[in-house]
C-alpha cells in the first residue's frame, strides 16, 4: 500500500492560517490534495493535522483524516520526520500495510500527479531510503546539497565540487522503515528528482505568496 500525506498544522507565524488562506481562489490545500488524489501511484491519500477546519477542508476535498495530530507535533519545533514517524506508526498500528509513505508540504500548489510515479520508481529501484526533487542551487539558499553519480543526495561539504542543489520543500517519498527510524533526508540515503525551479516557489511571505499567484495565473493560462 502506497499513500500520500498531506501533513498540515493550523498555525503559523509570517502568514496567519498560511495552509489554509486563499490561493488563486481556493483554499492552497487543496492544491496539493487533488494532485495526489488524481496520481494513480497512490492508494490513500491522508492528512496528518491538529487543526479542525482543516481536516474538514480536506475530508471534503476527498482525503482522509484518521486521527488529529498531537498539540506536541504541532508547533514550531516538531520537525517533518517526527510528525511523519507519528501518522505512519499509527496507520500501522491501526491495520493499514504500507508498503511506501510520500510526505507531501500543503504549500505545494504547482505539484502535478505525474510527480510521484518517477521518484517512486527511482527510490525502490535504487533501494534508496528517500526520494524527493530537488532544484539547481541559488545564492544564499540552505541547505546546499550534493548529488553523486548513482543520484543520491546528500549535505553538500564546504570544499565540494560540481553542480549543487537546493531542496525546494515540495514532497518526499519514505520507505516505511525510514519513516519509522526517522533517518536523516540529507544523508546520502535520498534520491535526488531534478525539477523545474519555477514549479519550486517556496511560499514563506506575503511577497512569495503574490509572486506564486503571479505564476500561478500564468500557468494555468499560458499565451
């Protein structure tokens, strides 16, 4: 069993209800949602979230919420790799027999459904603990990362040589066994997906924010 989730809490700092504020008309959860329930690789699509208003925007948007996230896993401090081991422990515990988890950002609103057949076809081929897209990378942008010849990526050194690349925050494919162990992204154990830098527009302020909109109309209507 291979599910996508969304993980989404209900605060945040710099823009107030970020996850779930308008986006080119549409709550920006959604987004992301509807890519993943229309990609085939997926058999469930769930939300991980301690939020009320969100879970009842994404069960109505089809997804599935099976348990809300705990206050301690839904402040600034809980980190992707806890709040993933916390809903893929408990889809376990509660019957579901994964086989793969794909931790899917809810300020993703340029994923498509084609994204996450490659990536997981290039983890388990690799036998790779990860798989996520990566980006060329820009000046200043953290972390910068280094990719080798079998693509597996890792925190790139201050002597490194060759290309470097940045993680644009979108998805990452887990195995269960990495999710449960919480192993480390950006230690040599991921694949790298190379992607398009305009599909990658990390939405941090209202600055970001109007800029993906801007592109986002573009997109979706090209000339």
């Amino acid at each position: 069993m291979k599910v996508a989730i969304i993980i989404a809490r209900g605060g945040s700092k710099r823009i107030p209800r970020k996850n779930i504020k308008t986006f080119a008309g549409r709550p920006i959860i959604l987004y992301p949602i509807w890519a993943a329930l229309k990609a085939p690789i997926f058999d469930e699509v769930f939300v991980s979230t301690d939020d009320h208003e969100i879970a009842n925007i994404e069960m109505g948007a089809g997804a599935m919420v099976p348990f809300m996230r705990p206050a301690s896993l839904a402040d600034d401090h809980a980190t992707t790799l806890q709040v993933m081991g916390h809903a893929v422990r408990y889809l376990l515990q509660h019957g579901a027999p994964l086989e793969a988890a794909c931790c899917i950002y809810p300020c993703t609103p340029f994923v498509e459904p084609s994204d996450f057949q490659p990536a997981f076809e290039a983890m388990m081929t690799k036998a790779a603990a990860y798989a996520f897209p990566v980006i060329p990378a820009q000046p200043g942008v953290e972390p910068v990362l280094q990719m080798d010849e079998n693509d597996f990526i890792r925190n790139a050194q201050s002597d490194s040589n060759g290309r470097q690349w940045n993680d644009p925050g979108q998805w990452y494919w887990g195995t269960v066994v990495a999710w449960q162990q919480q192993l480390h992204i950006f230690a040599g154990r991921a694949i790298g997906i190379p992607t398009d830098r305009n599909r990658a527009i990390d939405i941090n302020t209202q600055e970001d924010w109007n800029l993906a909109e801007a592109f986002y109309a573009k997109w979706e209507s090209p000339p």
